[in-house]
C-alpha cells in the first residue's frame, strides 16, 4: 500500500511540475509562440519518456500568426522519437503523420508541418491536431480532447513504415497536464 501511495505521489508531483519551454511573441511579425516542455526536471532523461516500448517524449504547442484578415491558429504536439533504427527512414512534411488513439478507441490523426527529418537515431517533429486538409475548428476540438481524454497508443508514420507505441498509464496524467498548462497559457495571454 506505501509502495501505491508513493508512485502516486510521484505521479501527481510530474502532473503539477510543468512547464514552458517556450511563451514568446515575435516583435516584428505579432506571432505568439507556446510549448511545454517536454521533461519534468529540466533535464532529458530515458525517465521522461511516455511510452512503455521506446524513447518518445511529448510536448503541447500552439501558434498563433497573425496574418492579414484573421489570425490563424495552430495547436501542435513535438515528438522527439529516439529509434536507432536507419530502416525507418525519414518523417516527410508531405506524408508523415501520427495518429494519437484514446481509451474510449477514438483516433486523432495529426499532419507532420515541420520539416523533413532523415535523421538515422532519431526524428525530432511537430504534427498539427489534424489530417491533411482538416481545418482550425478541427484542431481546436481535438486540443479539448487532449485535455480530458487518456492517450493510449501513438501510431508514427515514416516513410518506410509504421510503428505503434504504447503510452505508459503514468505518463497519460502528465500528457493531459501538459495540454492543461498549455490551455491556461494560452487563455492568460488573451
């Protein structure tokens, strides 16, 4: 029972530790900028993982750019993926994705929208909160359901191949607290 109540314990005290990796606005173009980070202590380590079968660690973004008419708005995850695996190939901008399934079996499919990354030991990439061709009412109703729901796989789309991750149960608290400091952020810069 102590053993329970400690892991608990260490489990709430990940929840509530977030924080920002980044809360910035560019000067001259008005673009707002927020990430979490994704690690507890300020330090990566294989402990900040959220998945059971790899290295993958999990941030929440938003983008807002401010453009002529209305702004746009964007709501993201960073995946730094460590594979070692030079037979997955690359996370190409025009066809990599992932798609985030949740415990009630419903999916989320995210677009990659950052660049293409090749890298042999590791792919280090954004994916908006929406297919190909979704839309920014899309990506605001998967964030809110980021925001209570339990992530139980990731599914990464490579190149070569796909790969099916399981998030680890301690780690589904601290992905949605990541998405709840993300929100709080976001509405006190409002």
């Amino acid at each position: 029972m102590k053993l329970q109540s400690l892991l608990l314990l260490l489990t709430f005290q990940g929840v509530f530790s977030q924080t920002l990796l980044m809360n910035s606005t560019d000067k001259n173009t008005g673009t707002k900028t927020i990430i979490t980070n994704n690690n507890r202590t300020g330090e990566l380590t294989g402990d900040d993982t959220v998945v059971r079968n790899g290295l993958i660690f999990f941030s929440a973004g938003y983008q807002k750019i401010k453009t002529q008419g209305n702004p746009t708005e964007i709501y993201f995850i960073e995946l730094n993926i460590v594979h070692k695996d030079n037979r997955l190939g690359c996370m190409k901008s025009e066809d990599g994705k992932v798609v985030l399934i949740f415990n009630d079996g419903t999916k989320v499919e995210c677009m990659q929208i950052s660049e293409d990354d090749c890298d042999p030991i590791g792919f280090n990439s954004a994916f908006a909160l929406m297919p190909k061709k979704g839309t920014q009412d899309i990506m605001k109703q998967n964030f809110e359901k980021l925001l209570t729901a339990d992530i139980t796989n990731i599914e990464i789309y490579t190149s070569e191949k796909k790969i099916i991750y399981n998030v680890k149960n301690t780690a589904k608290p601290i992905i949605k607290a990541r998405f709840a400091l993300l929100d709080k952020t976001i509405k006190a810069s409002l």
